[in-house]
C-alpha cells in the first residue's frame, strides 16, 4: 500500500510512512466489512470501560494511545450510544411515575436527548483545549473523552431507574462515585491526553462541566 500523503511504498502493518511519518491507515481494518469492524469497536469498547472501571487515572492514557484516531472516535461515539441507552432506559422507568405512562413521542424525545450531552460535553472539551492551551488532543480524543466520562452518569441514571424514588440513599451514594469518577475521567484526559498543564487543567474541568450543563440545557430547552 501507499502512504496517503505522499505516496511512498509502505509495508503491510506498518502504522507510519518511513519517507514523511504520516499516519498510515490500518488496510485491514479499512476492508473489514461492516459486521467485522462493528465486532472489533465493541471489543475494543469493552476492553477500554473495564480499564477505566478499574482505575480511570493510569488506565486512560494508556488505552487510548492504542487507538488510532478513526479508532478512538468510533469507541467514542460507541460510549455516546451506550450512554443513550442508559439514560433512556432508565428515564424511561422514571417517567411512569412522574406523568402517566409515556408516549411514543416521550420515548423519542428520551433517545434524542441522550445524544445532546455527549455532543455538548465534546464541544465543551474542543473550546477548553483551545482557551487552555492543550499541547495535544484532537476531535478524536474529545469525543473518546466525552463517551466515556459520560458512562458513569448514564449507570446512574439507569440504576436509580430500577431502585425508583424507594431508595433514595443508594442513589444519592451513587451519584457521589458517579460525579466523582465523571472528574477524574476529564482531569486525566485533560492532563495526559490533551496535554493541558496541571494548573491550567484543575479550572478547566469544572467549566468544561459547566458549559457542557449549560449547552444541554439550551438543546433541551430548544426541543422541549
């Protein structure tokens, strides 16, 4: 195969040209077909949540240095999806109990607005890398960042979906590690993957959350 920038002779396997270093693309995860590559982005998934369940601070960077680009924002958008799931089932369990059963227009409106904190928290992490001064990072590595410091709240709201308002206590506990992990995530990726310095990153990640709160609430008003 090519180098896609300059055109060099590249051997099979090798992840960067030898004449000008660009990024080669992986020719077999390119001819993978749809069910392949959706088989290797769970797998890779997967892996990367149980990593971080583990221990978000040293696991992080490690996992996503062996995605490539294309790879980190599949895994990503991956999480953004699982995170939808979870705040749809679990709102959806909620809504019975605030207003009657809910409707199929309810039910719509649940999936879409799974999708908004996903894409309000990527922007948010795009504008701090800019204002903050990140020495690293792309769009990839936001959307990795955001899917995944957003898993901990989608667990949340889907567990306090089956414990009902019954157990307040437990949610109330879980929201804690949800809120406290959510943290951690964003102040790694910040740190160690987009490469703001420490002292910038401590400010950062607080209005990150902010302004991503402050970004869905406005989707959320616009839709309602």
């Amino acid at each position: 195969m090519n180098c896609p920038k300059c055109g060099h002779a590249v051997n099979a396997g090798n992840a960067f040209c030898g004449k000008c270093g660009a990024t080669v693309p992986d020719s077999k995860l390119e001819a993978a077909s749809p069910d392949e590559r959706l088989k290797t982005v769970a797998e890779k998934t997967w892996k990367t949540f149980l990593a971080i369940l583990l221990n978000p601070v040293e696991h992080l960077p490690s996992n996503f240095e062996r995605l490539k680009k294309r790879e980190a924002l599949e895994v990503g958008i991956a999480f953004a999806v699982l995170f939808d799931l979870c705040a749809f089932f679990g709102l959806y369990m909620m809504l019975p109990r605030w207003a009657g059963t809910p409707g199929f227009g309810d039910i719509l409106k649940i999936l879409l607005f799974g999708f908004v904190p996903p894409a309000a928290l990527t922007g948010a992490l795009f504008l701090a890398r800019k204002v903050f001064r990140a020495s690293a990072g792309t769009i990839e590595s936001d959307v990795f960042l955001a899917g995944i410091a957003l898993i901990p709240i989608g667990l949340l709201l889907l567990v306090s979906g089956v414990l009902g308002f019954g157990n307040l206590e437990v949610t109330a506990l879980m929201a804690v590690f949800a809120l406290s992990y959510t943290v951690l995530i964003l102040f790694t990726g910040c740190t160690q993957i987009a490469g703001i310095a420490t002292v910038r990153a401590v400010p950062a990640v607080p209005i990150v959350i902010l302004v991503a709160a402050w970004l869905s609430k406005i989707v959320f008003a616009a839709m309602l």
